[in-house]
C-alpha cells in the first residue's frame, strides 16, 4: 500500500509543458479550467474563488485576474505553452486571454466554441427594472 506521502508527491509533480485552457464566461462569472490534451483537469480557477462576490464577478477585471492567477501557477508547475477554447457570451473573454499572456503563458491556438442558435428555443422576456 502506498503511504499517503508518497501520493502527494506524486500529485504535485510537474505538468505538462502544452496545455488546453478552457475559459467559459456566463453573464455572471468566468470559470477557467486548464486540462492535458486528453482532458484531464490540472487546475481551475473562477472569479468568484478569487474572491469577486456578486456582480463584481462577472466583469472584465475579475476575469483577467482569474486569469493571471491560473496561468501564474501553471507557469510555476512547469506549463508553457496552451490552446485557448472560449464559451459563452460574457464579458471577460478578451481580458482573460490577456491575463493567460501576463502571467507568462504563450498561447498558441485561440477557438471559439460558442453555440450560436439559429434561431432555437424563444429567449426570455425583457427585464422591467
């Protein structure tokens, strides 16, 4: 049975050098997710796990440095270079790319994998504030 130092070690060893970052911006938050090519989820951060609370989390700033964080510790783990897929229709989807740039990641290949309807299920009725 492996002693549960041994499975720490293991767990904190280096990532991979080519990374994906998957950022999804909502009108409410930006999650970023940072996985192998396989899909395994090496680190996540969103703004609200920064600390952004309410609607601060879903600006532009709370997005980049969600942004900045997760890229400084995957630069830290020994990840250099990454793909970019963007979802969603937030704010945060140009600042969050800068971010990644910042904290000392290179990104290579940017894809946007937002679904668009054409012309799908009725949208909700305007808000009467």
């Amino acid at each position: 049975m492996v002693s549960k130092s041994q499975n720490t070690q293991r767990r904190e060893s280096r990532l991979p050098v080519h990374a994906l970052a998957h950022i999804q911006t909502t009108l409410n938050n930006t999650i970023i997710t940072l996985t192998t090519l396989d899909g395994d989820t090496l680190l996540w951060g969103s703004a609200g796990s920064m600390g952004f609370r309410g609607s601060r989390g879903s600006t532009s700033y709370a997005a980049q440095v969600t942004a900045e964080n997760v890229s400084r510790r995957a630069h830290q783990r020994g990840v250099q270079t990454i793909d970019v897929r963007t979802q969603g229709m937030g704010y945060g989807k140009e600042s969050s790319l800068r971010g990644l740039q910042i904290g000392g990641l290179k990104v290579l290949r940017i894809v946007d994998t937002t679904l668009i309807p054409h012309n799908g299920c009725r949208p909700p009725k305007r808000r009467r504030v």
